[in-house]
C-alpha cells in the first residue's frame, strides 16, 4: 500500500534519508490484546539496560508489541499477560504481580481489577471504575476529571492528557508536525502535555513494526505518510484505520474505506499533483490492542501534507465541535504559484465517516 513517487514525503518517501523508516513495511506481527494499554512518560528506549544486553533480547521482537523487554525479562508496556514473566500480570502497560486478597497492593493511580493492578484514570476496560469498559467505537477520555467514555471523533481529539508527537526525520513532515503541535497547545483547554520524539527512539511505538503501545490517555500524533511514518503504515497494514491508500505503482492510487467492499472514496492522478495541487487525509484511529489513540495527517507529496496542516490548524481546529467523524478526506487547490497553503485556496471535503 505504500507509494513510490519521485518526490519525498507524503503517502510513499523515496528520500534515501528514509530507507531505514521504510523498511517497516514488511509484513506486520499484530499482538492479541489480554489487558490494557499503558500511559507511560515517553522515553527513549535504554538498550544498554534493557532487551540488548538481556538474554531475552532475541526473542523481545517476536514476544513484545513494544519489541523491548527489560532487564527482568517483562516486556516494556505489555498489551498481555503473556508478555510479563511466570507468575506476573500485565495491566495498563505494566507488568506486576497479581493484585487481590492473595496478591500485593496496588499503589498510586492503580486499582486492583480481577487480579491487576489497573490505572482507571485512562484504561478503555476500567474507565473510572473496574469492568467499566468502553464500546469498540469509544475510548476513555481523560483530559478531566472523572475520566468517561467518549466517541473517538475528531471533535474529541482534545480529550487526552497527554499527546506524542512521533518524527519521521523528513522536514516537511517534521514542519507540518510542528504546525499541528501548536495548534493543539492552542485550541485545547486544557492543553494536553505534549512532546516531539524521533519514532526511533519513541517508547510509545514499535520502533520496527510501528505498532502503537502508548495506551489509554496518550494520543500519538504522527504527521506524514505511510512509507516515512511507522505507526502509519502499521495502521493501514493492519486492518486498523478506517482509511487506506492502495497505489498501482504507476499513475494511480485509490483511498478506500475499510468496509466489506473496500469502497472507494477518491481516485487520485499522481501525474496531476503540483506545489498547489494535492490530496491529504486526517483521521483519528483507535487501536483496539492497546487502547492507544492516534492522530494521523498525510498528503500524498509534502504539500499537501503541508496544507492538511494548514487546514487542521487553521479550520478544523477552531470549529473542532463540528466534526463528529473519525476521518475527513480532502482536495486541495492553491492559488499561490510558490505553492504553500492560504487562506484564498480551495479545500474541498471528498469524504468523510467512521
């Protein structure tokens, strides 16, 4: 599903400065959600203390959805009790011994729920409360307090505490998150606590696979296509976002919703993409494994990318009320000859749903 165009950046990079971020688009290893996801502060991965130098490190990969294990052999923000050691549990991205009359306390934010030790403040299968779970088409928001279960639209997308913003290392993908980065600091009260972090080093991915880990209450924002950003193309690799782009790998590429006919929404000429004529997607996508949020912003070449930046912060933003879909998919049209968006260009919606 990956593009190759001549041009970096957008739904298929053919930067050689990408190789290595590309190279994720090999077939995608999916982990069998048995617990919840994990809010943990985003850090860069200590291979010197964790899966490099321990003897599980072969096998962290093929066991973990994060691809990392520490030191004591738990896999680092577990989406299953499988990925903790004999006799440990994982709930809400952490492996700890089981919870209950028999088993230890539960200390800080977490609560005993079935024998884990859950953080209720974020977790989609105890939001507020033990057993209370969110619907498949909702996610627990916890931008306040208590945290409840929302629809995961657009016009919740404030409704995180925290928000990641993952870097592709293409400028332009990395501008075009910056724009978006400041437009939610902006927009959204409160603001969420937010950080831009290298997907290479980013704690809340699968650094290889792109696999979201974050969990409940951390939004990861990823802004670029699908051959540039990990956690993109295992979104539509997967089966998990509700839009994908297929290309012929000659002129033609299709976006198409993921329904029982794989409809398509548009039908897109890469002959016709100029400095000021591109298509760009915006949709926010929720993992099922992880309870992890995503918000995903890509055009097919760097200016549209740009423009659907331009747009998010500058239109959607400011009206964030009124777009109760999970995904919106756009022309774009600029009248500038440099290229770069306006407020005089035309955006016209091709689509949008669930």
């Amino acid at each position: 599903m990956g593009l190759a165009p001549a041009v970096s950046d957008g739904a298929g990079a053919a930067d050689a400065g990408v190789a290595g971020d590309a190279a994720m688009n090999a077939d995608v290893t999916v982990r069998v959600d048995a617990g919840g996801g994990g809010n943990l502060a985003d850090r860069p991965i200590d291979t010197a203390s964790g899966a490099a130098d321990s003897q599980e490190a072969g096998t962290c990969e093929s066991r973990c959805a994060s691809g990392v294990c520490e030191t004591n052999g738990d896999c680092r923000r577990c989406v299953e009790d499988q990925e903790c050691k004999a006799g440990r549990v994982c709930g809400s991205g952490v492996c700890a011994p089981p919870c209950g009359d028999a088993g230890v306390a539960c200390t800080g934010s977490f609560v005993c729920c079935n024998e884990h030790c859950i953080d209720t403040t974020f977790d989609p299968k105890h939001c507020g409360a033990c057993n209370a779970t969110c619907p498949a088409t909702q996610f627990c928001a916890n931008s306040s307090s208590p945290p409840i279960c929302s629809s995961n639209v657009l016009a919740n997308i404030c409704k995180s505490k925290n928000a990641t913003f993952l870097l592709d290392g293409l400028q332009a993908d990395q501008e075009a998150s910056g724009v978006v980065r400041q437009a939610i600091a902006a927009r959204c009260t409160p603001s969420p606590m937010s950080m831009s972090v290298s997907q290479s080093v980013s704690a809340a991915i699968n650094t290889t696979t792109g696999q979201p880990v974050g969990g409940g209450g951390e939004l990861l924002v990823a802004v670029g296509g699908d051959s540039g950003q990990r956690l993109v193309g295992y979104l539509e690799k997967s089966g998990t976002s509700p839009v994908y782009n297929e290309y012929d790998g000659l002129n033609t590429l299709w976006f198409k919703r993921r329904d029982a006919n794989n409809t398509i929404v548009a039908t897109v000429t890469r002959s016709t993409l100029t400095s000021a004529h591109d298509y760009f997607l915006v949709e926010l996508v929720f993992d099922p494994i992880s309870g992890t949020r995503s918000l995903v912003l890509y055009g097919m070449d760097s200016p549209g990318t740009q423009a659907g930046a331009y747009y998010f912060a500058n239109t959607i933003l400011p009206s964030i009320a009124t777009y109760t879909h999970s995904w919106y998919l756009y022309e774009w049209m600029g009248v500038g000859a440099d290229g770069g968006a306006g407020p005089a260009d035309m955006f016209t919606l091709l689509g949008s749903g669930m």
